[in-house]
C-alpha cells in the first residue's frame, strides 16, 4: 500500500464517526436515480466536493467502457463513483453490479484527502446507505485495474 492509502486507511478508523460537515447536494440523488435501475441509462456517475458539499460532477453514457472511464481519472482530483459493471461469472452468466469508488489519488491534497475520507459514508447514506454496493478504495492508477479487484466480485 502507498503513504496516502495507509493514511486513508488510518483516518478511516479513528475518524468515521466524526460528522465532517460536508453535506450533499440534491443532485446526487437525482444523478443516482440513472444508474440505479434495472436497465441503468448510464455507466457510471461521478461526485466531487466543492464549497464543502458534495455535488454531481459527471454521467457518463451507458457505451462507456471500463478502459475508457481508467482513461478519464485524473492524478490530483479525487472523486467518488457509482460504476454499473457488468461483467460473466464463472460460469459464463451475465452478471451485473454496482461499485461504490472512492478514487482518492496519493497526487492530491491532503486537505482534498481528509474531505473524501469523511464525507464517503454521507454520500453512501444519500444513496441509500450502500447496501449492494461492492467497495473499492483507489489510490493511483494501478488499484484501478480490473485484476486489482475482480475478486471482490460474487461469481
């Protein structure tokens, strides 16, 4: 793990339980509301924290691959993301899930970095407290990969 995970990691569990403040927008809800379906009409939507609430940023089309959306995260702005992935198990079945990203890259600021670390599960909670999600935590490019947590998912 680098530095900045580790310290993620750290803050994480002393810290969760602290109110940050960092309220979300109504958006969110609304952002969530087209990925969050049956037949999702987008790949994945973003959110990001400006002015110390929480706001949609991006909706990306349902086309989007995974390789592309790798492509679109930038080294020093941190963001969360619900991704719809779908993928076959084992057994060759289609399969689909939502992942709940918190890319928190080791390039940003540290203040950038504490905001993320405590505001996640306020965003989770407007989203309907994340039941169902598969979490992800990414620091740099290489824990976006898809064989860094494939695992995580049911096959």
């Amino acid at each position: 793990y680098s530095f900045c995970t580790l310290l993620y990691y750290l803050y994480t569990l002393f810290f969760v339980d602290m109110n940050s403040g960092i309220q979300c927008a109504d958006s969110c809800q609304e952002a969530f509301k087209a990925i969050n379906k049956e037949r999702p009409d987008a790949r994945y939507v973003t959110f990001e924290i400006e002015n110390d609430q929480i706001i949609h940023k991006e909706t990306a089309p349902v086309e989007t691959t995974w390789a592309q959306f790798e492509d679109s995260r930038k080294d020093d702005q941190p963001a969360f993301v619900v991704y719809d992935y779908q993928y076959k198990n084992n057994d060759g079945h289609d399969r689909a899930t939502k992942l709940f990203l918190a890319w928190i890259p080791d390039r940003a600021k540290i203040k950038q970095k504490m905001q993320y670390a405590s505001a996640k599960d306020a965003l989770k909670k407007t989203l309907g407290g994340g039941a169902g999600f598969v979490d992800l935590q990414a620091s740099d490019k290489g824990d976006l990969a898809e064989d860094a947590w494939k695992s995580k998912l049911k096959q």
